[in-house]
C-alpha cells in the first residue's frame, strides 16, 4: 500500500464555479484515463464525513459536475466528495471483481491521504455506478472492509443481472433487430461475458455478482445490507419506454428497486427507501428528457437524508 501512495501524483487542482475546491489525482502517473480521481472539497475546507459519487458508462467526474448539484450540496454541508473513474476504465461494469478491487484501493488511498480514519463514509451512483456503490456496500460488510459506507444510495441503477439479461434477450425477440437501440445488443454480450455464461448455464455467476437477484430465495447478497440505510431512486415512466424505446415493465429497473426493497423491509432494514419521481429525468446541457438521468435524483434530499442517519 504504501509503495502504491508513493506513485500518486496530483497534476492539478482548480476551481469550480460555485467556490468549492477540487483536485484532480492520478494513481498512476503513466496513466491519464483511468484509475484517478477528483475531489470535491468543502467550502470551509473543513471535512466531516466524505463520499465516493460513480458515474455511468463512459462518463468523467466533469459530466458528474455538470450534471447534478449533489458535489455542491456535499461541500455545503462538510461533505468531501470523490468522484473516481477505476482501472477497469469508464467501460467498468460496477459490480465485477476487477471494479471493486480498484474502488477499494482508490479508497484506502484516499482515506490516508486525507486522514478520514473514523469519519461517516457514503457512496452513491447513477446507472452503473450505482450498481457498483451496492455490490461495494454488500462487500464491505461480508469481508469486513476497514471502510465501510454508513448509507448507500443508487439513482436508476441495474441491480439484477439476471432480470437485465432476460429482458434485453426479450427486447430483441420481440423487435426488429434494425430498430434496437445497440446499447441492448451490447449489454447482452458483455453481461455473458462477465457472467462467463447465461442464466441457463452460469446462474451462480449472477448470484454472486448482482447487487440484487429476485430468483435467490437465499437472500445471500442483500442480507448484509439489513442494518445499512439504503435508498434506491427511479422514474418509472413506463409511458415513455413504450413510446421511445419499445420498452416496458421488465425492462425497467424499478423491477429491482422496488423488490429488493420490499425484501429489505421484510428482513427488517427499517432505512430501506425507495424513491419514485415524475418527470424529473432531464440531461444537460439540452435538458433531453430521459427517465435515466442525474436529475431524477434531488441532491438536497439526498445530502439530508445521508446526514440523517
């Protein structure tokens, strides 16, 4: 560990428009794309408790900025923010071996490097860095990590992976393959691939691997989750997936919200909360309307809520 913090190296810091603090570090100094981070001080320069926020596919830390307040609410508050991109690049499927050991190592780094040791730690994430924040969260608590996140929070995030996979395996059947979005096409390759299979042939894979698996009767993935606050945000305009994309109910991530959710409550996780929003999900700059967005998500309520627990 420490031979790694000896090879960090911070290449810039600047400011942001609205007077916080951020800093740009790089954990490999012959790397500039990927494995770094940004962090978002607060305003007084004084941390109280800090947080990783993760972006979806093929974002930066600059989309994050731009795309949602909830850096700015944290620095407000005494909140430190770490927006990272991890080794497996901004392609990073979130839940994976390899996505989760480069979180933890960012991490580690961080906490030393700031001196948090003993501060309120939360993570959070939109799409498929909110997929990685859970699996984080579930790991943490069953391998007994050093740092562990006192509330977890996932905007619009695919959490079940064999539900995913079986719904975009129905969005191509029932479609004209000429007319698929290719981000479907793309997801169905790349879950066989981390799944080394399907849900026919790897169904362990799934389990281990997914956030969330409704078909695990044994619970094993959320059950450590019963004493972690966990709120899990989602527009199920299902309205607009019929009309826009062809889409209906399966393929929506509600589906796993609100079941894992549900199964939360009933385990008696008392802070389990699912959040539902009305035509929110707007994407700058254009304000595109899309119920996947950041803005679905209200950071005032979110940096509360954390604060809250």
């Amino acid at each position: 560990m420490q031979k790694n913090i000896l090879l960090i190296l911070t290449l810039f810091t600047s400011f942001i428009t609205y007077g916080q603090r951020i800093e740009t570090v790089y954990l490999n100094p012959k790397d500039s794309t990927t494995n770094r981070y940004v962090a978002v001080f607060p305003e007084n320069e004084t941390v109280k408790s800090y947080m990783v926020l993760l972006d979806a596919f093929r974002n930066s830390p600059k989309d994050v900025l731009s795309q949602t307040d909830i850096p700015k609410y944290a620095s407000q508050n005494g909140i430190l923010t770490i927006i990272p991109i991890l080794k497996t690049g901004s392609s990073f499927f979130g839940s994976d071996w390899a996505s989760q050991q480069s979180l933890k190592e960012i991490l580690e780094h961080v906490v030393t490097k700031h001196q948090l040791q003993g501060k309120d730690f939360f993570i959070g994430g939109f799409s498929i860095g909110g997929t990685c924040a859970v699996k984080y969260s579930e790991l943490s608590i069953e391998n007994n990590y050093p740092i562990k996140p006192k509330a977890v929070f996932a905007i619009a995030s695919p959490l079940d992976w064999e539900r995913y996979y079986n719904a975009a395996k129905r969005v191509v059947r029932l479609s004209n393959p000429e007319k698929v979005n290719q981000e479907v096409f793309f997801m169905i390759d790349r879950i066989e691939k981390e799944m080394k299979g399907t849900p026919k042939t790897a169904l362990k894979n799934f389990y281990i691997n997914s956030p969330y698996s409704f078909s695990d009767t044994t619970q094993k993935a959320i059950k450590s989750l019963i004493k972690t606050p966990i709120m899990l945000i989602s527009e199920p305009d299902i309205q607009w997936g019929l009309k826009e994309r062809g889409y209906d109910l399966s393929y929506n991530n509600i589906t796993d919200h609100s079941a894992m959710i549900n199964e939360l409550q009933r385990l008696g996780n008392t802070n389990a909360v699912l959040v539902t929003t009305i035509d929110k999900g707007y994407r700058k700059p254009n304000n595109i309307r899309h119920p996947i967005s950041w803005s679905i998500a209200d950071p005032e309520q979110i940096i509360k809520w954390l604060q809250s627990q």
